[in-house]
C-alpha cells in the first residue's frame, strides 16, 4: 500500500502531519492516514512522512513500514465505499512506531514529494483508461438492452427521446476516448505533467 492521504489533509501532499523523526540509527513514525487501497491487508506499506516538519514539499520523505515487525501500527476501519469492493480502502495509526534508518526511500530525506509527483501522471492515466473501458462497456450494454426491452409494440431504441439520450451518451464517451488517447500519446512523448494536463 501507500499511505498519502489523511484526514483533513486528502492528497495534499505538501501538508501531511505524519512525521518520521530520526533517533540515532531508526525513524520514529506518528500520525494516521486514511482513504488508503489495500490497507486493511498490506504489510508493506510506503508512508509519506514529514522527515523536516518546517520544509513543506521538501520535507516530506517515503518510510517502508512492514508491518508484521513493527510495535505500535493500528489498522482502522473498513471504510465503505462505491464499487471495488473487493479492493480495501481503510484507516491506519502509526503510534511511534520505529523502523530503521535504511528503510527511507531513496538516498537522502526529502525526496518524497518528487518521488511521488514523478509517477503521478502515469497512475492517473491508468485510472483514466479503466475508466474508459467501463464507459464504453456501459454504452453497449445499454445499447443492446435498448434493442432488445419492447414498450408499446416496439423495442424502445426506437423512441426519440431514448436516441437521444443515447446519442449524447455516445457523444460524452467519444470525447473522453479522444482524450484519453491523446494523454496515452503525451505520457509515451513523457508530455503529460504531474497534475495530469497534456501539453498542447
């Protein structure tokens, strides 16, 4: 799992309170995270910490906590969700929890926030091309359920207000589509940024 989000702070990475603080040769971790995918099974765990609480972005760090070898790690609750049910999304304490040293990501403390940023555009693109299969499998589905239910004597596609719904439908999808193929193009150029915009 990672572990960015936290209440009141969401994905704003910048302001996250879980520090990881060195004492001699381990961190000492503190804080909770919530809204974290796999959560309630990972026992490894990537947590964004503040390894300089006063740096902003450039004090943020990225701790592996394993979690079976560790004292004072808490999971919370399962927390309800729409769809991917099968997929987690829980709530976790950290209560001085002390790994070593050489469990921080990368060679030197506050590489975090960069760490993170660097992969973003791929992760959300990878969101936005799920998405779009679960988009246009929808539209067929409608589309044949429409061909086949009968109201009236004939099958309803061939009312004109279910055309056009379904046409604006078809018109949404094709654009996200379009879209969506185009970051494809701008990641594989590596053109697409950190808060996911395609450059024109």
């Amino acid at each position: 799992a990672i572990a960015m989000s936290e209440p009141g702070t969401g994905s704003d990475l910048q302001a996250v309170r879980t520090t990881a603080i060195k004492e001699g040769n381990q961190y000492v971790v503190n804080g909770q995270k919530t809204f974290i995918t796999n959560g309630q099974t990972a026992n490894i765990i990537i947590v964004v910490c503040k390894t300089d609480p006063g740096e902003g972005a450039k004090g943020v760090s990225l701790m592996v906590v394993e979690t079976d070898e560790v004292d004072g790690f808490e999971r919370g609750r399962n927390l309800k969700k729409l769809g991917n049910k099968a997929q987690d999304t829980s709530e976790l304490f950290f209560t001085d929890v002390k790994i070593p040293t050489e469990n921080l990501l990368g060679t030197e403390e506050g590489q975090g926030f960069f760490q993170l940023m660097e992969q973003l555009p791929q992760e959300r693109h990878q969101i936005a091309v799920q998405a779009m299969a679960v988009i246009e499998r929808a539209l067929e589905l409608t589309i044949e359920y429409t061909k086949d239910r009968q109201a009236f004597g004939r099958p309803i596609i061939k009312f004109q207000n279910t055309q056009f719904k379904l046409a604006h439908c078809k018109a949404k999808a094709t654009m996200a589509r379009v879209f969506v193929d185009y970051c494809t193009v701008q990641l594989i150029d590596g053109k697409l940024d950190e808060i996911g915009r395609a450059h024109v």
